[in-house]
C-alpha cells in the first residue's frame, strides 16, 4: 500500500470511527443533547478535527442515517438477485434483515423513533430519509413476492396485500429483539417468520 493509499484508508477508518460515535449517542440521548465535543472526545479527537470529516452536527447525523440505510439497501437487494428458489430467496431476506439490525440496533432506534430534530428543516430531512428508507423497503419486499408468485409458490392475489403481511411480522420480531431483547436464535426467528408468512396459523 503506497502512501497516499494508507492516507486514504486511514482518512476512511476515522470517518467511520465518528460515525459510529455519533450513532452511539444519537441512540442513547435525544439529538439536542449530544454536542460535537462529546462526539469527538469519545473518539479521542478535538472538535477541530472531527470538524475536518462532518461540516457540523446535522451533517455527521444525516450522514449517518443515509449511510446505514444504503447498507441496509445493498444487503437486502443481494438476497433477490439472481435466478434462485423463491424459499432460499425469503430465508434470505429474513436472515439478512434480522441480522442487520441485531447488528446494528442504535440506528434501527434512531430510525424507528425519529428522534426530535433541532429545527423544522431537520425535521424534514429526516422524514425524507425516513420515507426513503420505508419505500425502499416495501419495493424490495414487492420484488420478493412477485418472485414467488412467478414461480407459481405464492398465490396470485395483490402482491401488496402480501407484501404488508410480511413487512408487519418483520416489523414486530425486529421491534422486540431491537426495543424488548430477545433469547432466540436469529436462525430460529427466521424460521418462525417463514412458517407463520408461508402456513399461517390456521390447522390443516
């Protein structure tokens, strides 16, 4: 690695070090509350330095938000690509999902409360993130169901209607692992999903 390439890495790597600071203390306290001094002290850097990386507070916060969602984006979207079985596609997707925000738990609550912003403009920016990320979400899960549909697995009706059905339980496991703490096994709550999603609760 020549010099000007481990500047680069070492640039990317205390970027990323701030971030996951930031999203730290978003999580923990409202956003009026965390100050960049605290930010950059649990770093270790001086507010000037961290100033180099983030313009100022609702930068480093937005930023934070966009990243992880594009994350989050990028994983779900790998688990449909492809020409594969719409059951390994699903097992997939719920795995991918309940991974990441085990994984990633203060951003799943900053997104999921939309903490109090510091003026009208804030608010704004992050109900535009907020729809982005919610819309994302559903066209993924769409996508999903029209696979199984294609493939003659799941019936014909509204993928739509399909598609809340599958966001709702996955809202609801993920709320409780993320907001109540949760015992189970990520692979056994994948399971679960895919039994209650494709059976129901209904003897036959």
């Amino acid at each position: 690695m020549n010099t000007q390439s481990r500047k680069e890495h070492e640039k990317n790597a205390r970027r990323n070090e701030i971030l996951e600071a930031g999203l730290q203390l978003f999580a923990e306290k409202d956003f009026h509350e965390v100050t960049v001094d605290e930010i950059a002290e649990r770093v270790g850097l001086s507010k000037g330095t961290l100033y180099l990386y983030f313009k100022n507070k609702d930068d480093l916060f937005f930023s934070i938000i966009q990243e992880k969602t594009d994350m989050l984006y990028q994983r779900l979207n790998a688990t449909i690509e492809g020409d594969k079985p719409f059951t390994e596609c699903l097992k997939n997707f719920v795995y991918t999902f309940l991974t990441f925000f085990e994984e990633h738990k203060p951003y799943f609550k900053i997104v999921h409360s939309e903490r109090s912003r510091a003026d009208t403009n804030g608010h704004y920016r992050l109900h535009q993130i907020g729809m982005k990320f919610f819309q994302m979400f559903i066209d993924i899960i769409d996508d999903l169901i029209k696979i199984g549909q294609r493939q003659k697995i799941v019936r014909g009706i509204e993928s739509s209607v399909l598609t809340k059905g599958l966001r709702g339980i996955l809202n609801s496991f993920t709320f409780q692992r993320v907001f109540q703490g949760n015992s189970e096994s990520i692979e056994k709550e994948t399971e679960q999903i895919l039994d209650l999603f494709l059976n129901g609760v209904m003897i036959k």
